[in-house]
C-alpha cells in the first residue's frame, strides 16, 4: 500500500517511510499490511 503526500511536503526520515498498518478483511479477521509513504515532490512508481 503506498502513502502519497501533499505536493510541498518535505521528505521524512528514512525511519518514518514504512508503517505497519492492521486492516480487516471481508471477513472480519485482522490482516497487517506495510504503508510506504511517497513524499509529494517524487515521481511516483507508476509515472516511472
């Protein structure tokens, strides 16, 4: 899952680019996924 920020975002710590997020699924069971933000002013991978 990829995080975008605003435009003029400054670019965070390499320790703040991954999160690990809890979601549920359809059925209700806890599932964890890994956020990577994208800092606003790069290209975003589906512009490469």
């Amino acid at each position: 899952m990829l995080k975008k920020t605003p435009k003029k975002t400054p670019a965070v710590s390499v320790n703040d680019w991954a999160q690990v997020v809890e979601v549920s699924d359809a059925e209700g069971a806890p599932r964890h996924v890994i956020a990577m933000t994208l800092a606003g002013a790069r290209t975003v991978p589906s512009d490469m």
